[in-house]
C-alpha cells in the first residue's frame, strides 16, 4: 500500500492532493472527517482511491476501538501525531496482508456511511 503522510491541521491551510481530517482530541478521538475542523490530524495521500481506503480503515479502527487505546490526559484525552500514525500504518499493513475480505468490509462501511 502507498504511503501517506499524517501532520497536524492548521486551520486556514489548504491541501492540494487527496486528504481527510482524523480527530485527536476527546473520546472521539480517531474519528475521521472529510471538512476541515479545529483538533484535528490531516492525512494527506496520493491518490482518490487510497484516500477513501484509509478514511474508512480509519472509520473502523475508531469504531473498534483500536485508537483508544492511546488516549493520553485525565481533563481532555487526546492521542499524539505518532500514536495515530502508527495505528493507520499497522491498519494499512493488515489490510495488503489480508487481501480482499477486508476490503469487502471496506466497502461495505463505505456504503453504510453513504447511506447515513
């Protein structure tokens, strides 16, 4: 799988090549976005269909918890640019290894996130 590069967001900033936003602080922390916000991580890619590959693996490791686990701070949690880097690396790796079951289940949170 190609590489991305994930940096903090500045607000104002804007990006020319394939990109989604991944929160970094709160419970929610993980959780990707296609707009930019405050507190959040920008993953930049190289290509559409990698994007949309990675914005959802996101999805599902948010969802399954995997980015929790690095939560650091007792007032507001938060997780650190390499902890977040390093669960969408181990994520992207799973997924070349595995082949198309996960990809299937790509797709198909990618079609439930369109329906919603």
């Amino acid at each position: 799988m190609s590489t991305f590069e994930l940096k903090t967001h500045q607000i104002g900033r804007t990006y020319s090549n394939p990109h989604f936003f991944i929160l970094n602080k709160g419970l929610n922390s993980g959780k990707p976005l296609s707009n930019p916000c405050p507190n959040y991580f920008v993953v930049i890619i190289s290509t559409e269909e990698l994007k949309n590959t990675l914005f959802h693996l996101s999805m599902m490791l948010q969802i399954g918890g995997f980015y929790a686990y690095y939560l650091k701070g007792s007032v507001i949690p938060f997780i650190s640019v390499n902890d977040c880097r390093n669960t969408l690396k181990s994520g992207s790796k799973f997924i070349e290894n595995s082949g198309f079951e996960i990809q299937k289940s790509i797709e198909i949170v990618a079609g439930i996130n369109k329906k919603q």
